[in-house]
C-alpha cells in the first residue's frame, strides 16, 4: 500500500498541482546528476559558516530542520532561480528575522547602505 502524501498548508506555494513539493523530485524525469566535486566559492563559504553558526547544536538560534522547512517553502520559481547557497542564505535570513534576531527593516536599511557608492579620499 502506498501512503497518501500529506496535505501542508504551512507549504503554500511550494506544492505543485500534482501534490508534489517544489523540492520533491522523486519519480520526476530530471536528468542525470552530476556527481563530480565541486570547488565552493567564497560566497558557498561564508554562507556556510554562517550557517554553522547560526545552526550550532548547543549556542544556535535554529535547527538544520527549521532551515529545511524555510528552504522547502520557497515557490518553485525561487527554488529553481537559486542556487544552493543561495537557498541556504534565503533561508537563513528568514530564519533570522522570525528569531527576532534581526528585523527585515534593520537589513534592508544595511542592504541599501551597501549598495551606495562608496566615498573615496576627502
């Protein structure tokens, strides 16, 4: 017999007409996989270490499941647009504002600081 999956309200979005999750490719023709090691940027690293973190078994604010449920709630098109770590930052900044540790104005005020020119000499 074979379980019925589940309904989750929680998914939104992220539950495609056919009851599959967009991050649920089971069954689903996708092409072979690249098994090859790839080198991480310095980008995939600071995501990473903010993970570790963020996640750290005994002084985190969150768990590797609470990242899970955030990446597992991105809409298809973010799911498929992202990379890797991009999901893993999406999810970790949402992780971070639901935690209170931070407020979505708070980062979009420094993402706005960083995105002015910089002032060289005076």
């Amino acid at each position: 017999m074979i379980a019925e999956r589940p309904q989750n309200d929680d998914m939104g979005d992220s539950v495609s007409e056919d009851g599959h999750a967009v991050h649920d490719l089971g069954g689903d023709p996708a092409g072979p996989i690249d098994r090859d090691a790839h080198s991480r940027t310095l980008f995939d690293q600071r995501v990473d270490a903010m993970l570790r973190l963020l996640a750290h078994p005994r002084t985190g604010h969150f768990t590797v499941d609470a990242m899970r449920r955030s990446i597992e709630s991105l809409s298809p098109a973010e799911y498929h647009g992202l990379t890797y770590y991009e999901r893993w930052l999406r999810a970790v900044r949402q992780l971070a504002v639901e935690r209170g540790l931070v407020s979505e104005a708070q980062l979009q005020d420094r993402i706005a600081q960083l995105q002015q020119p910089q002032r060289t000499g005076s």
